[in-house]
C-alpha cells in the first residue's frame, strides 16, 4: 500500500489545483533523488505515489481538457515507473517541467527545484 492509498478524492479535491500540482511536483522532487542511487525500490514507490496523486487529481477534476492533459502527463510517468531498473534523470526532468508548466503557481518554482 503506497502512503497516498487512503487519501479520498473528497479531501484531495479540497486542495486548489495549484495545490496539486504543487504536491505531485513534490512527491518528482522526491524520486528525483532516487534516480542515481541503487535504491530501485524507492523510486518504484515514489513513481507510484505520483500515479496515485495523479489519478486523484484526474478524478476530482471537471475539465474535460485538462484530464486528457493530465493523462497524458501520467502516461510519461507510467513509463518511467516500468523502467526503474533503468532510470532515465533527462526524462524525469522533462517531465517533471512539463508538470510544473500546468499551473503558473507551479511554473514560478521551475528554477528552484530543476536550476
């Protein structure tokens, strides 16, 4: 069970969505210090706090436009979560700006987090 599991989409949709944005960047942040190191296992659970954050978000969102967004976003990370034994930090990078791009709240942190 990743730490995410119990977290309901009714208390997930009390955040704002440059809340939760913010929140999944934080949980890229995290795996991003697992990407060179020999700890697979953790970057495989930090992958899949970030697919549950993303469903969340998914689920509680009402745009139309913005889900698809979102689901392509997580198809990005689906596949770097099925090739942990082999992390790519380039890809993880991209992805990690291309999320922060979501919101402007999130963009205003691109230089702190990614230089």
């Amino acid at each position: 069970m990743t730490q995410h599991a119990s977290l309901t989409p009714e208390r997930w949709s009390a955040f704002s969505l440059d809340q939760q944005i913010l929140m999944i960047g934080n949980e890229m942040n995290r795996a991003k210090r697992f990407l060179t190191s020999e700890s697979r296992e953790n970057l495989e659970l930090a992958y899949e706090r970030i697919l549950r954050l993303v469903d969340l978000t998914v689920e509680v969102q009402l745009r139309p436009t913005l889900r698809r967004e979102l689901l392509r976003w997580r198809d990005l990370i689906a596949e770097l979560y099925l090739v942990c034994s082999e992390p790519d930090p380039a890809r993880h990078k991209a992805a990690f700006h291309s999320l922060l791009l979501f919101t402007p709240e999130a963009a205003r942190q691109i230089p702190f987090v990614l230089g």
